[in-house]
C-alpha cells in the first residue's frame, strides 16, 4: 500500500478512484467493512482502492481540550488499513484552515479533480466540509451532477452492539476492561505498542518475575487490573499477564504498566513490543506482603495460561 502524507505529493489523478474518507479509529468491523467494499468497486472498475483519513484526529483540532484517546496510533492504523487490500492510504493533515474547506470545494476540487474519484463509499451518517455542511444528500446531489457515484454501506451489526459499531462503544469496553466484547467489534484483541524501559526493578528482584514497562502514548488505557495477554516481540508472539495500575501493595502511587511475558528470558530493555489484551483476570488488590503477592502473581500466571490455552483452541477450532 502507498502511503501519501500531504495533497500536494499527488501530481496526478488516480485512475478510477475509489475512496471511503474516516477517522478510522480501531479499524473496526464496520470500517473493514468499507474498505472491502472499496475494493471490490475498484476491482470492478479497473481502478484504484483509496482510503483517506486525518491525522491529528480532528477533535484535536475542532474543540479546546478536545483529545479523545484513540484505539489505535497512526502506525497501527495505517497497518491495519494495508491489511484490507487498500491500495492507496491518503493521510491528510488536519488543520483549522483545512477545516474550513466548504463541503463543496472538497468534492469538487480534492476529491474529484485533484485525487481522481469516480465513486466514494461511504456509512449513512457520513459529513464533511467546513461546519459539516456536507451530508449524504448533498453529496449525492453533487455526485450527480460531477458523474460521482455514491455507495451507502449499511451498517454492521453483531450480537454484542445490535445498533451500528462505533469506536465510542469499542473506547467504552477497552475502559471497562471488556477485552472480549471488544475483540468482537474490532475482529482482533485490543492492542497497546511501546518500548520497553526500567520499571521499579522489583519484578525479578523481590517477587521472582521480571517485568516488562511500557508508557502508554495516546491510546486508551484498559481499565487497572490483571489481564492475560499475548505479546508481539523479537519476531515472534508470547503469552504473558499485565498488570495495569498502581501496584498498591509497593505503596509509591506509581501507575505502570507491567507485562511478565511466560517462559521467557531475553532482554528486551528499549525494544518495541506489542500487548495484545485477551482477558481481565481480575482487580487490583493490596497483599499483605511481597510473598503473598508473588503467590497471587504465579495463580494469575496458571490462570492466564489456561484461558491462552483454552483460547488457542478455540481459535483452531474455527
């Protein structure tokens, strides 16, 4: 997939583009969805599959104090968005003065002459331009007079969410420590990425399992608590718990997040990993001391290991 970080690299229309425009956060169901549809068209056509989102994420720029935090950071995203079969991601950069492109100049002069779009697919709630003046009406109005076409995509629907997936639900499961029913809406486990740094220097010393620190970024921190996780480093994927929160029993008002990767003995200070989140185990609680603590840590590593092993199953089952 070709990745464009401003208009301006385009020299030249895409030949019958095709294009779903989003935020996109949490790559979804329903935005795989789109982009399958995106796809097809294109494959149909003999064109080109295009997805364009915004980054920073608009909010950020629209209202003060506007920082929602995200499902996914951009490098993720855009992974997720290669994976689907997009040819083209356009990463537009979202400022107040794009911000106030009328609804107008945006089909007509981005969307048309410039990137080369023959259809846009796109969800029933979708807008756009300066004051979200833009809505589905106008632009299949537009759409008619340009010779654009539109393809509404209903929306998708699961047994967990029966009104439309949207990543406010997924946020709210991800907070609430829901792993399983937001794996659901996203098709993968909710995942955090960072680089490994020095934590307390407790982990191995006074309890017997080393810990791997990461700081979060600007994704969504899954609610304190124990988890059972796998995790992407060094080539290869792991099963491991996370402890998210304060640690009360070390009593210093610390907030880490701590992953103890199972048999595994490499050192991976200041190497990225990736933390995929399968399910809360339990809360977070204050032990009376180090040992019954590191006794709590080895039922959380059994219990881990058999919902890893019980998913693992599962999954082979399919």
């Amino acid at each position: 997939m070709k990745i464009i970080d401003n208009l301006e690299a385009i020299s030249r229309p895409f030949h019958n583009a095709v294009i779903t425009i989003g935020n996109f956060d949490g790559v979804h169901i329903g935005h795989q969805a789109l982009f399958h549809e995106v796809v097809e068209k294109a494959d149909a056509i003999g064109g080109t599959a295009i997805a364009m989102t915004f980054e920073p994420h608009p909010l950020r720029v629209l209202k003060k104090n506007g920082n929602p935090p995200l499902i996914t950071l951009y490098e993720q995203k855009a992974e997720l968005i290669a994976s689907s079969g997009i040819d083209v991601l356009i990463c537009i950069p979202f400022t107040s003065e794009f911000a106030n492109i009328s609804a107008d100049a945006f089909i007509r002069d981005i969307l048309v002459k410039k990137i080369g779009v023959t259809a846009i697919v796109t969800g029933k709630d979708y807008t756009f331009g300066k004051n979200r003046e833009g809505n589905l009406h106008f632009l299949k109005r537009l759409g008619s007079e340009l010779g654009l076409e539109v393809i509404v995509s209903d929306w998708i629907q699961t047994g967990t969410c029966p009104d439309r997936i949207s990543s406010t639900r997924i946020r709210e499961l991800v907070t609430g420590g829901e792993m399983e029913t937001a794996r659901k809406l996203l098709g993968r486990h909710y995942q955090v990425r960072g680089t490994v740094v020095t934590g307390r220097n407790r982990g191995a010393k006074l309890l017997g399992f080393p810990t791997a620190n990461i700081h979060l970024q600007d994704e969504i921190c899954p609610k304190s608590g124990v988890y059972a996780i796998t995790v992407d480093c060094l080539g290869k994927t792991f099963q491991g718990v996370a402890n998210i929160g304060y640690s009360p029993t070390f009593s210093d008002n610390l907030f880490t997040v701590e992953v103890h990767i199972l048999d595994f003995h490499n050192d991976i200070y200041g190497k990225r990993i990736r933390v995929n989140f399968v399910k809360r185990i339990r809360d977070e609680k204050k032990f009376s001391g180090f040992e019954a603590l590191s006794q709590q840590i080895r039922t959380d590593i059994e219990d881990a290991r058999n919902i890893l092993s019980f998913r693992h199953l599962s999954d082979e089952s399919c």
